[in-house]
RNA sequence: GCCCCCUUCGUCUAGCCCGGUCCAGGACACCUCGUUUUCACUGAGGUAACUGGGGUUCGAAUCCCCAAGGGGGCGCCA
C-alpha cells in the first residue's frame, strides 16, 4: 500500500506574497484535498538577513484568504516540527555530520561542500569567469510527473553549509523533505535545474527521493519573462485590499497551469479539488491576464446567493461613507439585490450604488453629453415624463405605463425617456435596470431630483 | 558560454499519448449587429492560431530529426 500523500509549501518570508508562489501553494494545496493527504506549511527562513516576521504574517494571511488551510505548519504544529527552519539548525548540524562522517562533504574556505563522484579536472568556467575544478559526475536521472523523463549532471562540488555556519538552501530543503516525510514535491519550473543537487543531496543520504512535479511559470501579462514582485498584479494583497472574492483569484490561479476536464472555467472549489491531477499540468509557461481574472471575479460575484452579496457589500459601503449603522438591513438587501446581477466588480460597488444613499452623487459628464447628442434636450424630456410620474403608482409596472403614457402622448418612443431619467435620478449613463432604481429610491427621491435637474 | 524545459488565435487553452471525425473547438479581449426597457447586462455574428524546415505515412496539429524563438538554471539567495 502506498504511503499517504504529504506534500508542502515552502515560503521564504522575504517579501509580500508573490502571485507565483500563490499558485505553487494552490497546487500542492489541491493535489492533498484530492488525495486526502496532508499539506505541510514549512517556513524557509534560513537567510536571516532578508527575512521579516511581517512578510510572515502576511503570507499566512493570504494563504488563509485564499482558503488554504494547512495540516501542519506554524500556528497549527504538527508531529514533524518545528516548522521554521530557523529552528531547526542543530538537526542539519547533525545531518551534516552524517555526511563528514561518510565522506560525503568537505570542509573548504570554512565551508561545507557536498562531494561529487566522478573524476575531476581544473576547467575555466565562462560565465564564472575563472578556473575551477569540474567533476564528470553520473547523470540524475528525474522521472517529473509533469515534465516526463529528465537527465542532467551537476559538474562540480557545490556548498551545503555557509562559512558563517548556516546551511543552504538545497540542503535544508532535501534534509526537511525526508525528515517531513515529503512524498511529492509540487514547485515552479525554475527548480528544475536545481533539482540534479537536490538528488545528489538525496543520495548522499542514501534516501528515496520523492515524486516531483515541476509546474509551469506565469509570465508578464507583456514583455519578457516571468512575473516579478514588481509587475501590476503580482501580489495577492492586492487582489484583497481591491475587495477581489478569493474564490475567484483561486480560481483564476488554477486555470494558469491546469484545466478543469468538464469544459467549466469558473468552478467551485469542490469540483477543482475532485478533478485535480498532476497528470494534467501543463508544460509551458502561462502569461498573466488580469481582465480574464476580473472577469471571473465578475461571474463568481453575479452567482453569489444574495446574503453572502450583502454581507461582503456592506463593509464596503460604510467605508465608502455611503451608509451607516441606522440603515436597515431590509433597505440595504432592496437596493443590492437590482444592483448585483449588473455590478462589475465591488471594488466599483461604491461608485455603482452611490446614488441611492446621497444626493451628493457625481455626475458622468460623458453621459450628460451622449444623452444631448442622442436623444434631443433631455431636459424636455424630463419635462413631458414628470406629470405621468407623478400620477403613477410606485411599481415597476406602474412606471412603465407612465414611460409609455409620456412616449405615446409626444410621439416618442419610451427608450427616449430612459437615458436622461437615468442621468437625472443617478448621474449615470448606466446602472442597474431603471424601472427598478426608480422602484427602490422612491416616488419623493425620484420627482424631486427629476424637478432639480430640470430647474 | 554551458545545461535544462517549452512552442496551437493578441491572451488562457481543447485536440497531441492511441495519425484520418480539425479547411482546428471553447474562454478572455477586440469588432459588428440586435432588443419600441436603458446598460458595465443579455442575445446573435465576426476577426484571429497548428513557429520554420526536413523526414515517416495513402494521410500529420498529432510520430521522428534539425533549426529558430521563448522560459528557466548555472550564488557561501531561496
């Protein structure tokens, strides 16, 4: 019988939360809901210059935003820590040693360095620029889970331990996996060339290596290469502070590297989780779309039941200073529920909505001056709309006899009508569907700011 | 410079493993048109791709080789 799945994600907190690294997570995360194993949140912190316990701190924010929950790691613990490395330095001291004793690794320059077998010869190197001693060491031979069959040879000694006694990378990654008990190791494509030392590491030790899946990279939305700290986009807070749904970023990230095999693209996390395999990531690189992320944002915010649409709209809206405490929970459900099927994003709810809560509403000058060149002097119009308004009941079936009662009575057809009501009532030159806004502000909110538009 | 990976519409991709059903399908974006109820919606339609060259084959997006392009790695960073 197989060993149960355990697979991990392992950040080093040296800056804010990466949308690279996000994805990589995701899919470690993904592949140990599928199989029902265990996902280990092991902290990389060896380099004690460039690590922050705020970049921490927001890394485990983010990953529980996006609804990664991690069976071992800080703040949970578990049965294999600690799981900073940081504390963890007398165990690769030990691991060392095992490897001096075995002749494995050497002291050079203060150094520990891992010892290749092969024969060796002084070679000059050209892109280190000098002369240094090259080991014809056997092929690693990898068989990656998305890549298929790789070879490729280290060539020389490389350091496992810093002179000033803190191990590296390669080293506490490899030591970690077997001591953590790693079955897979799920990572970026950038790790693909690292991964011969890594194997050598491994076989040092004498231990099994794990499965490897080296996923694909995201690339700049334009220009070369992949996506950096720097780029538009790249950082998972931002999705967060620009009140993105998290289900949708999630969802998003799967589709950079990995198909859903129903033919879906916007899904419920369930149904990723069930159709996960390794098997199925892609081989090359994906390039970054924001507007097809917005757009998911968009379907997943349109197919939110009602009250989880309110609850996610309301904080926003009182921080936007758009309503208070004494609104009544019954108000605020009959102006969102017109406004949810047609609103982009709730970044734009406050913008979107905000003429339903203050008569300080901003007026689209471009929407004024379309509805001048499309449809006569608006003004008129509201001028031949106002006394049908005013004798209408206050449905939605009412206003519309009173649209058509003004059309017919000025020879006009009722869409004439719509766009300067709009813009009189909202300031828009869109929204939410109008029968329904005029409905929800209300006959006393609805004719006078008709009557002020026109005074 | 050396090594590794990749290569279908502008972008994300389906198809490729098991060659014919593909004059290549979907989605985003873009463009057009429609709705006597607007629109950031919705409906209909459109533009647009198998990197190039050689092979194998009756037949290749699918198999093989080469080239080119893209990406990554080569640190006492992770």
């Amino acid at each position: 019988m197989k060993s149960p799945v355990r697979v991990r994600f392992a950040p080093s907190p040296t800056g804010f939360f990466h949308i690279g690294s996000a994805r990589t997570a995701l899919f470690n995360w993904l592949y140990a809901r599928h199989t029902g194993g265990k996902f280990i949140l092991r902290i990389e912190d060896t380099d004690k210059e460039r690590n922050s316990a705020e970049f921490l701190q927001v890394i485990l924010d983010s990953m529980r935003w996006l609804g990664m929950d991690w069976d071992e790691g800080p703040e949970v613990g578990g049965d294999y820590g600690p799981y900073f490395q940081s504390q963890r330095t007398e165990l690769y001291r030990a691991k060392l040693k095992e490897l001096a004793d075995k002749g494995k690794a050497y002291e050079k320059d203060g150094a520990w360095w891992l010892r290749l077998e092969g024969a060796r010869a002084m070679v000059f190197d050209d892109h280190l620029k000098k002369e240094i001693e090259k080991v014809s060491a056997a092929p690693m031979v990898l068989q990656d889970l998305v890549r298929g069959r790789v070879e490729r040879a280290e060539d020389r000694d490389f350091v496992i331990f810093r002179s000033n006694g803190e191990p590296v990378f390669h080293f506490v990654n490899v030591v970690d996996d077997i001591e953590m008990k790693i079955t897979h190791v799920i990572r970026g494509e950038d790790h693909l060339s690292n991964t011969s030392k890594h194997l050598e590491i491994f076989k040092a030790f004498g231990a099994t290596p794990p499965e490897y899946a080296h996923i694909p990279l995201i690339l700049k939305t334009d220009g070369p290469g992949k996506m950096s700290k720097r780029d538009r986009g790249a950082l998972i807070e931002e999705y967060q502070q620009r009140h993105y749904l998290p289900a949708a970023v999630r969802n998003y990230l799967c589709l950079l590297g990995w198909t859903p095999t129903d033919g879906r693209e916007v899904l419920p996390i369930e149904d990723i989780i069930s159709q996960f395999e390794l098997s199925a990531i892609h081989q090359s690189n994906a390039r970054f779309d924001e507007r097809k992320m917005a757009h998911i944002n968009t379907q997943t915010l349109r197919a939110l039941p009602a009250d989880e649409f309110n609850a996610l709209a309301k904080p926003i809206l009182s921080a936007a200073h758009l309503i208070d405490e004494s609104i009544s929970s019954q108000r605020l459900a009959e102006v969102l529920a017109i406004v949810q099927e047609k609103v982009i994003s709730l970044e734009h709810l406050p913008e979107f909505v905000g003429f339903f809560f203050t008569t300080s509403f901003k007026k689209d000058e471009n929407a004024l001056a379309n509805l001048t060149k499309k449809g006569g002097d608006p003004r008129a119009r509201i001028q031949e709309l106002l006394p049908h308004l005013e004798s209408s009941a206050w449905t939605e079936s009412g206003l519309e006899s009173a649209f058509n009662a003004a059309a017919s009575a000025h020879q006009r057809k009722p869409t004439d009508f719509f766009a300067p009501a709009r813009f009189a009532t909202s300031g828009q030159g869109g929204g939410p569907h109008l029968l329904g806004v005029l409905r929800v502000l209300g006959r006393d909110t609805t004719l006078s700011r008709l009557k002020s538009f026109i005074a």
